[in-house]
C-alpha cells in the first residue's frame, strides 16, 4: 500500500487528475496482452512531459516504490504487467510528434507515439518508419523502443534498433539523459542499443529520434501455395540463398491460412499445406527481374500455384490475412499461447519437424506463423481450460528445442515475465551477471520494471507462478548454451 | 607493477609472456610486457590475474588502430589477441560467422566470399585489422549508410570482464531480443569494459552488380545541391559520398542492384539532374586516406555535412588536408599532416561548429602523443551514465584507463 501522503507526491506532480487510485480503475492495468500475468498496480500516473515523469521517478526513488512504464499494453510477454507494489507511469498523454525533418530523414517523437501515426505524417513527403510490427496501428513508439519491435518487413528493413538515433531516457533516480542524436555514431558508449530491448528495465524512455526511410519505387507481392511446409520451408531458404533480399518473406500452415482464409477471405487457397508470402521492393527494373528470379525458385520446389498482386489494395488484402492470423486464430475458442522462439534458418524444416511431433505427442493443436527469413518461429498452441499444465509442457518443449537448435527463446516479443525462467537455457548464471550490471548503472535500486528479463533470485515465485516447475530440467532436456 | 607481481606473471603465463619493444607503445606509454594468449580461458586468467594486482590491461589486435583515443593513464600487461584468430562457425545458409576476435577482416571477407557473400563494414584499415578491433572501435566505412554501423552487423559475442569472467551475451541468430545487447555495447567501447573474445556477425549476400557513378561540380554549393538533389528522390544508392577532384569535387554513388536496375537508375539519376550536371560511371574511388599523424573525425546531421566541411576546407587553409565525405550517412573523415599546436589550433575552431550542428570531432592519430593536453573526444553529455557503467564493469579501471571518453 502506498500511504496516502506519498500518493498525494504524486497527485502534486502531475496533477490530481492524472493519477488513478480507484481499484476498479487500477485493474485495467493489470495485465498487458498476456493475460495469464495481472497485478493491479498500486496507482497509474498519466505524466505529459519528461519533467513531471523525472519526478514521479525521483518520488519512487526515495521511497523506493518500483514503477512500471506502459505504453499500450500490448505487449506479449508480460513485460508491462505492474512488478508487484508498483506504481505504472503510462504515456497515453503523451502522443505528440515533435519535429519531422526530411532532410536528415528523422522525428522527433514523444514516446506515447502509435507506431502508425508516424508513417502517416510522413507518407506525403514520400518516407516511412519501417519497423512494423503487427500491432503497429496501437503500439506506442515507447513500447517498441523498450521491446526492440520487430515485423514482417523487417527482414530487409532491420529491427526498431536499427531505426533509431537517439533517445532521451530518466533512469532510476529521476535523472533525464540524452543518449545518441541526430547525428550517427558519436563518441562514447553506444548506450542507445542497451536501452532499445530493455523492456523497460533500465529506466523510461521519454523522446525518441527514429529514423525515417524514403519509400520504395515499386512492390510486389507474390502468394505462393505449397504441399508441404518443408518444401515452403526449402524455398525460403533457396530464395535467401540465391542472394535475394525481400522485403518480407513469411510462411504459414494450412491451419492458420484456412482460419484466416475464412475471416479475412484473402484469396488464400485452402487446400494448401502452406502458403508462402514474398514481398520485394525497391527500383522498378530491380524487383521486376528478382521476382521472377523467385517465382523460378518457387516452381524448382514444386509451388502449387503463382499468385502475384501489384496493386496497394491487392496487396493489402493478402497482408490483412497474415496480419489476422493471431485474432482469428483466437475465434476457434481455445486458449492461445503464441510463442517467439528463434532457430538458425537452416534449421528451420528440423523445426517444423519437430513442432509436428511436439503438437502429435501432446495431443494439442498447433497453428504456425513463421517470419521465415529470420527463422522466428509464431507457434501459437490452442488448449482448453483442463490442458493448462500440457499447454506450460508444450511451452518448454518449444523453447528448448529453440535453443538446442542454437536459437533464441524470443525473437520481439521479449522475454518479460513469460520467459524469464527460460533465460538460463540459453546463458548461464555468469553471462546473465554480466548483462545485470547494466541495469546497476542505470538503476542501482532496482525500481525500474524489477523481475522482467532476467529471473530474479530475491523475488523467486512472485511474478510469474508459471514455470516455476521447469519441466525442462526435470525430464533432462536441458542443454545449457 | 610491482616486481613481485612481474616475477609471478612471468611464472604464471610462462611461455605467452614477451618483453614488449619500443612500438608496442600505445601513444607514448610503453606496456610493461606482453601476452598472447591462445584461448579465451587464459584471458580470464590473465585479467583475474591483473584485476587482484590492480594492473592495467591494454587489448591489442593487430594494432592497426592504437592511435585512436587518449593515451592510456597507465600500461602494464599488453594483451595481444592475435593468436586468436580461428574462424569458428560459418553457415553460409544462415548468413552468420562466427570467429575470435583476433580474426583479421581480411579472413573473414575471404571465407564469406566463397559463398558471394560478405560482412557489411568497409572501415578504411588494412586487411590486417582484426574484427576484434574494428568492433571495439567502432568506425565504419561507405556501407554505413545502406548497411548500418558494426553495431549492426554483430549478433553475439563472448567476452570476458575485468574481473575475468567469461560471459556471453546475444546469440547466433538474426534475429534475437533475450537480454541486454551488451554485445552491441561493446561495439564502439574501445575495450574499456570488456575484451571481446569471439564475435558473431551477420553476413550479407554479394549484390549482382555494383557501379559507382560521379557526379562532378565545380564547388560545395554545387555538390551540395546534388546530394540534395538525390536524397530528395527516390532514387536508392547505396552510398553518396563527395571527395576532391582536380578541378572541384565529384558526388559518387554506388548503385548495388541488376544490371537493368542500374541502367535504370542511372537513367532516373540523369534526368534528376538535368543538363547542369554530367553523370558518368566511374572506377570505384580511393575512399583511402594517406596516415598522417593526424586524423579528424567529424559526426554531423546529413544535411550538415558538406556545410560542415566547407568550414573546415575554410579554418584549415593554407593546412593541406585529405579528406572525405560520407554524405549518405554524416561523417567527414580527414587526415591532417600539420604540427601539433596547428591541429590543436583547428580542434578548438571546429569542434564547437560540429557540436552546434549537433554533431562531434574527434580527432585521432599518432600525433596526439605530443598532445596529453587535448581531449580527443570533445564533451559528452551522457558522460556521467557511461562512468556509471564502466564503473560496474571495470571498478578497478584496469582496462585502457584513460583512453576513452571523459577520462574513462
Ligand atoms: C495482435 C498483436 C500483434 C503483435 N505483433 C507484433 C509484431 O509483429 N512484432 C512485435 O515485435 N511485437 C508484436 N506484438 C507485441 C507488442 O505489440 C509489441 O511488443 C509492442 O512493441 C508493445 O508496445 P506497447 O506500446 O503496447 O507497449 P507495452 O505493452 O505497454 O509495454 C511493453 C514493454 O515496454 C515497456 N515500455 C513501454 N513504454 C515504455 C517507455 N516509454 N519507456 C520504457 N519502457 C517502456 C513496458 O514496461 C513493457 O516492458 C503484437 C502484439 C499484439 C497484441
């Protein structure tokens, strides 16, 4: 409980107004999109400048009450469910885009910013903000900044981390700092590529500097069916292999485009086993020759058909079907549990395998979503109340398998809540001391985001109920990295 | 070092323990011995070693870049990582290598090209230079503006602290969001919080063609108008960079597509530019510039770049200086062969412009070694955070104190 003194602080530093205490209202800000997680905070505070948030910081630091940053609460891993007893500063007040400069192709935003909003300032002027995550239409530019976004375009385009340059951030102590600029590489630390991916563990991000990227001359969009994953699975690899770079290039199962098919009628054929969704952009004559270059490819590993769309409506319909593959997936009734984990590309017809063998073992459904080009892996696991524990099994396997294949556990989603009890699987106790020494310099108390990322030993069992069992090093799958 | 502790080195690293020699010094301050370690695990007895002892470590590779940074406050072990030069992993599918950090770039660009691909930097070093090396430093070359810095191409790393742990951090794989990016970290730090001790890269495919075009113009108004021009269109060069030319300055741009892509954007190029300005294909230039004792690096805005560079050809007349222009991505890079106060002299002038414009100088070189007074890094104003996180990793200052920015 915070002491009513201690609330009023607050009240005085962003006004009454902005600072929620009732419960019912609290409760809203339990969870982010992972709903397994909730902890109602103790108060939600709505600053609007970096000032009053550098005070909500400074009061939290001397009396030492954890906060939480939360932009829209869409992340996937927990990572904005409040740490217990903690107070969540959310940047839904502050949504203003404060310089555009198209000559160094750069804006300056705040960090409550939906990712979209961006692109639609700058459209006219013929630029974009490339990072895209699917949630891009709500997700603030804080929240991607905190979770390193990715996207299905981001393949070519690179991840948020690639796209900004500088960030004004208040560490744990209050202090407001400028790190990176408008100019790239400046000397000193590069501390911006530890804060993009903190989840918000190394303080809160109150400006950011994105990039901004000219828009291609031209797009394609190619919709090829296949009889199998494994040959989509080989065609990605032989299109990457043949030196080309698409724009984006994602797989899906016959699972996952028949229940897309049928909310979004895309015009994906349902008799597919899976469907492979190539995008090229770039000069006119350059995407011209290398989409027939692919299509080439696509036939060499028996596509079943050739579909390609020109047109922004056309294209944008076979997006809206990938894009909704999550929510429709949701509409079968079961519980979903999406996963993230990452494999080597050459590994990726070894993943589907094992993933089939995983969902046959386990009884359970698996619809897969796959960023192929980068090897990030979207199993998304359907069970009913009663298979919960088998869900958490299914769960372990997955990310073990991950790793073994010389993975990653996350690939954007972050690892949060969720996965912190899957992180000593892929680092050992000394590496995950060395990252934490960061979070030292930046936040000796400990009060920003405590108990995401990294399992905490003082707070074991708090957060996350979830996988304290570690079914992983009971059956000896385990192999530390 | 005290004579025990130089007595117990040499008993202790016996056989990779060498009396340095006069070049071994790092801008004036002579190590007191070298050692080559061989693996990762004798590192970490050796900075264990060094950290009880409170002695200083210098990290060198193949000492293509001891000259950039203050020199050290002090020098005790020089910790030579050429010996660790193997390639690990290759998986030429997964566009991902793997090596020790004593691997030149040189080897590194030999293996990938067997599968015509290659590692996205092009800083302006021998092919000597290890990756180790090029990574702490952090610089970068013409492929910065399409491809990114070194921090965008490393995916993991392993390292070892000042205390001698060996840590890991990132992973192998492209795409990867568990933990803190320390190994992105790292990239840039000048070995002043950890020695990289293995490297994971991404590796990019070999594009079909690459043609570089010049525009030529008879002044910096012009060429500036011709960036402009370019970076106003939707015309996508790989690089834009402007360089002297006999009679003025020539904008080269490198186009890395199809042959037909190419044609057609040098066809869209011409017409952009219209009758005023000639485009012609053209050998790719020498991006190289001669080693004086000096070199200035100026970071700015895009837009300020050429700006930029019009006060420095001004403030440093009748100095000769070479010098280029990473226009597509704001850096100015130049070698100056002047005396000591002169480039002292042409710091404080252009520093100062370079920071209004939001930007830096730091000035590199031999040379700096007749200069301990001059800071080579100008003020950074996140100074306090960076000490903070050096003084988590490297409480002692054991490695390259002094060197870095703000004393650090
Ligand atoms: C339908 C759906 C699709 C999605 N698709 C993708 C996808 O394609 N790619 C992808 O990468 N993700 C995806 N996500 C996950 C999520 O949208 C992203 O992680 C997004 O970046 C979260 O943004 P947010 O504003 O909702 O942040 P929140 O969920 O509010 O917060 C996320 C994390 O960021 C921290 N944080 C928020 N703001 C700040 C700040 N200003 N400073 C410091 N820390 C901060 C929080 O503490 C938390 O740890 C998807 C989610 C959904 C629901």
């Amino acid at each position: 409980m915070i002491a009513s003194e201690i609330i009023h602080l607050f009240e005085s530093a962003v006004g009454p107004m902005r600072v929620i205490t009732h419960p019912a209202e609290r409760k809203a800000f339990a969870s982010d999109a992972l709903l397994h997680y909730h902890e109602p905070p103790e108060l939600v505070v709505f600053p609007e400048t970096t000032e009053q948030i550098s005070s909500i910081v400074k009061i939290c630091n001397t009396h030492h009450i954890p906060f939480t940053p939360r932009g829209s609460g869409t992340g996937l891993s927990g990572g904005a469910t409040p740490s217990p007893e903690s107070v969540v500063i959310a940047t839904a007040k502050m949504r203003k885009i404060h310089r555009i400069d198209i000559a160094n192709r750069l804006a300056v935003v705040d960090p409550g910013v939906i990712n979209s909003d961006i692109t639609k300032a700058v459209a006219s002027a013929g630029y974009f903000y490339a990072p895209d995550p699917s949630s891009q239409s709500v997700s603030t530019i804080g929240g991607n900044v905190a979770e390193n976004a990715g996207g299905i375009h981001c393949f070519k385009y690179g991840f948020t981390v690639n796209h900004i340059l500088g960030a004004q951030i208040v560490l744990g102590n209050g202090d407001i700092v400028e790190v990176g600029g408008e100019a790239m590489d400046m000397p000193g630390y590069n501390l911006l590529s530890v804060i993009v991916g903190s989840e918000g563990t190394l303080g809160i991000v109150t400006c950011v500097t994105v990039r901004l990227t000219a828009q291609p001359q031209s797009i394609v969009t190619a919709l090829v069916p296949f009889a199998s994953m494994e040959s989509a699975g080989a065609a990605v690899s032989a299109i990457i292999a043949a030196g080309i770079v698409p724009a984006a290039i994602e797989l899906m199962d016959q699972l996952t485009l028949q229940v897309c098919e049928n909310t979004i009628h895309a015009g994906y054929p349902e008799n597919a086993a899976a469907i492979l969704l190539v995008e090229l952009d770039g000069p006119q004559a350059e995407v011209e020759a290398r989409i027939a270059d692919v299509a080439k490819i696509c036939r060499n590993y028996e596509a079943l058909n050739w579909k390609i769309a020109t047109l922004p409506a056309e294209r944008a319909l076979l997006w809206k079907g990938r894009k909704a593959a999550f929510a429709a997936l949701g509409q079968l009734g079961a519980h979903l549990f999406l996963h993230d984990g990452v494999v080597p590309r050459t590994k990726l017809p070894e993943a589907l395998k094992r993933l089939t063998d995983v969902g046959r073992r386990s009884g359970l459904w698996i619809a897969t979503v796959l960023h192929a080009g980068d090897g990030n892996l979207h199993p998304v696991v359907l069970y009913n109340d009663d298979q919960e524990a088998l869900a958490e099994q299914v769960a372990a396997d997955i990310l073990t398998m991950c790793v073994e294949l010389g993975g990653s556990i996350t690939g954007e989603h972050g690892v949060g809540l969720d996965k912190r009890e899957f992180m000593n699987v892929m680092f050992t106790e000394n590496d995950m001391a060395a990252h934490q020494k960061l979070r030292l310099a930046f936040d000796p108390l400990g009060i920003s985001n405590p108990g995401k990322i990294y399992p905490a030993p003082n707070m074991c069992g708090e957060g996350a109920k979830k996988y304290k069992q570690h079914p992983l090093e009971q059956n000896g799958t385990i192999t530390r990295l | 070092m005290n004579v025990n502790a130089e007595q117990e080195l040499f008993a202790r690293f016996a056989n990779i323990v060498t009396e340095p020699s006069e070049k071994d010094a790092i801008l004036g301050v002579a190590p007191k011995v070298i050692v080559s370690p061989a693996n990762t695990e004798q590192i970490s007895a050796i900075l264990a070693f060094a950290a009880e002892n409170n002695l200083a470590v210098i990290p060198r590779g193949a000492g293509a870049q001891m000259a950039i940074g203050s020199a050290p406050s002090r020098a005790d072990i020089l910790l030579d990582l050429s010996k660790m030069n193997t390639i690990i992993a290759y998986e030429p599918g997964d566009m991902t290598i793997t090596a020790q950090a004593g691997t030149s770039i040189g080897a590194i660009q030999r293996a990938a090209a067997e599968y015509r691909q290659f590692l996205a930097i092009d800083p302006d070093v021998e092919e000597s230079a290890t990756i180790g090396g090029i990574a702490a430093v952090g610089i970068n070359g013409t492929r910065r503006m399409k491809y990114g810095g070194v921090y965008d191409q490393i995916l993991g790393a392993q390292f070892v602290l000042a205390d001698g742990t060996i840590a890991r951090a990132g992973g192998k794989i492209v795409k990867n969001v568990a933990g803190y990016d320390i190994a992105r970290l790292l990239c840039g730090s000048l070995g002043t919080l950890a020695v990289l001790t293995e490297v994971t890269f991404r590796l990019q495919p070999k594009p079909p063609f690459s043609r570089w075009i010049g525009v030529p113009s008879p002044t910096l108004e012009a060429a500036q108008t011709v960036v402009q021009l370019i970076r106003q269109s939707q015309l996508s060069p790989s690089a834009i960079e402007v360089v002297p030319a006999a009679d003025g300055f020539v904008t080269a741009l490198s186009f890395e597509y199809t042959a037909a892509a190419i044609q057609e954007q040098v066809t869209a190029l011409r017409q952009l530019l219209g009758k005023k300005y000639g485009a012609w294909y053209i050998a790719k230039p020498n991006f190289s510039l001669p080693k004086n004792a000096f070199a200035l690096r100026i970071s700015a805005p895009p837009s300020q770049t050429l700006p930029i560079l019009q006060k420095v050809l001004e403030i440093s007349e009748p100095m000769h200086i070479d010098w280029v222009a990473h226009v597509g991505f704001g850096a100015i890079e130049t070698s100056v062969n002047a005396a000591p106060d002169a480039v002292v002299r042409l710091t404080g002038q252009l520093r100062p412009v370079c920071e209004a414009a939001g930007g830096a100088l730091v000035v590199s070189g031999d040379g700096l070694s007749a200069l301990p007074e001059l800071d080579p890094w100008g003020t950074v104003s996140s100074a306090p955070l960076m000490r903070s996180v050096k003084s988590y990793y490297d409480p002692k200052s054991i490695l390259n104190p002094g060197r870095f920015v703000d004393g650090i």
